[in-house]
C-alpha cells in the first residue's frame, strides 16, 4: 500500500512563486495557455522595461519521471511584438517556457523569471504527462516532508497538488498527492471539496475523488488543500467530470 501511494507522486521542479512575471506571455497567457493540437502558439513580448537587451526564450517538454528536457529555443532581439512558434511537429504533452535576459554583450542577467506553461493537445496532453508521473517510484526509506516554520524562506519550498486539474467520467475514481519537495507533507494537511462528486482523505497527503454516477452535462468542482499552520502553502484542483472519452488515465477509473 505504501508502495502505492508513493508512486503517485510527481517530481516535476517547479518555479517558486516568489519569481517575478516574465516579459512575454504564451498566447497572452501568462501562467497556462490551452492549444489544441496543430493550433497556433504565439509569443508576446515586451522588453522596453529592459532597454539594451535581448530575451533568449527556451522550451522545455515535462515528462514526468524522464525529466524536462530541452526542445528549443528563440532569441528576441528587443522591442515589443509577437512571434510565432513552430509547434507543427511538437507531440501533444506539457511544455513550459523560460525566459532569460541577455546584456549588450549577449551576457545572461542575474534575473529569473517565473516559467510560462503551454498544455499542447488540450486534455490529451495532461493525462498523458499523469500517466508517465504514474511510472515513478519514490524511495520509501526516504524522510517525509516537513513544512518549514513561516520564517523560512518559502521560495526554497515547493509545495504542490499532483495532479492540478482532473478529468473524470462520471462514477469514476481520481488519486490525488501533496508533496513539499517532492516528498510526502508530513504535517497536518485539511482537503475540501466544493461542487459535486465525493472527496475521501486516505492519508494525510492522499486523497481520492469520486465523480457523481448520474450527471446531467458536464460537471465542475474545486478540491483545497491547505496547511492550517502554513497559509502560503496551499492550493486549488480544479475537477471536470464529462462522458467524453478520457481514456489514458489510469486514476480515471470506475468506482465498484
């Protein structure tokens, strides 16, 4: 069981949320951008805050378990405008996007951004990237996440719900888990759920939503996971359940 519950954990590093906007967005979106497959991706930037630099953008594909590795990248010489991305050969899956400034020197500046995501596929694409986190399997000798106390640094912490969205047939099953750092929360952890379906806490940092068996249309419903001793570690799922073929995820599995 524990087994189990371990290898749903994600171990996607994530940007702390301390990082400032970067000067670009992915088809205006400055956190998550949707493209359904063969759509178009477009990138905005703006740089006159940065007078004498170039942006270098690079793209990375999330695969889970295999790592993030690089895919591409572009060079931005300055100004303001719009440039459009060749994701015609791309596989469907998530990628992000990370922005680094370049001096009159072509020298990276000693300033980070926060990372802009694309989901290329739509739906497809995330449960395609649940399903490759599916196949990591954590050390169980390993120490279990503590939070830290609220004088600590935050931004050295990440803690995160994986996975950030579900989608679900109806009468259907999903796994839900926290970690902080990659490790299982340790620490007193409170899970609610508003809108429709059942929410089951099976261990402090894991959880299982049941989707509604009879439904008329789709169905939406938000799960927030709070650490009532640390207010800035907590976050919101958001639920879809819908009869359209969801097929691809393990987790969305009918419930007896």
């Amino acid at each position: 069981m524990k087994r189990l519950l371990l290898g749903l954990l994600l171990t996607l590093s994530a940007s702390p949320q301390a990082l400032p906007n970067p000067p670009f967005t992915i088809n205006r979106k400055i956190t998550l951008a949707q493209v359904n497959r063969g759509g178009r991706v477009e990138l905005f930037y703006d740089l006159s805050q940065f007078p004498g630099c170039s942006l270098q953008v690079t793209c990375y594909r999330f695969l889970g378990p295999d790592g993030s590795p690089k895919m591409t990248e572009w060079t931005i010489p300055g100004g303001t405008g719009m440039k459009r991305l060749d994701f015609k050969k791309m596989p469907v899956s998530q990628y992000f996007f990370k922005g680094q400034l370049l001096d009159a020197q072509n020298q990276p500046v000693a300033m980070d951004f926060r990372p802009v995501q694309l989901e290329y596929g739509g739906w497809s694409g995330r449960l395609r990237v649940e399903e490759a986190t599916r196949k990591a399997a954590s050390d169980p000798n390993a120490p279990m996440g503590v939070i830290p106390k609220q004088t600590e640094d935050s931004s050295e912490w990440d803690f995160k719900v994986t996975p950030d969205a579900v989608v679900v047939q109806p009468g259907a099953q999903a796994n839900l888990a926290a970690t902080l750092n990659s490790r299982p929360v340790a620490e007193e952890l409170q899970w609610f759920l508003k809108g429709p379906g059942k929410l089951v806490v099976i261990e402090n940092f894991i959880a299982v939503y049941t989707a509604d068996k009879q439904i008329d249309g789709d169905q939406r419903a938000t799960i927030t996971v709070v650490a009532p001793r640390h207010s800035q570690f907590r976050q919101e799922i958001q639920v879809l359940v819908t009869r359209e073929n969801v097929q691809g995820s393990k987790e969305a599995k009918t419930s007896e």
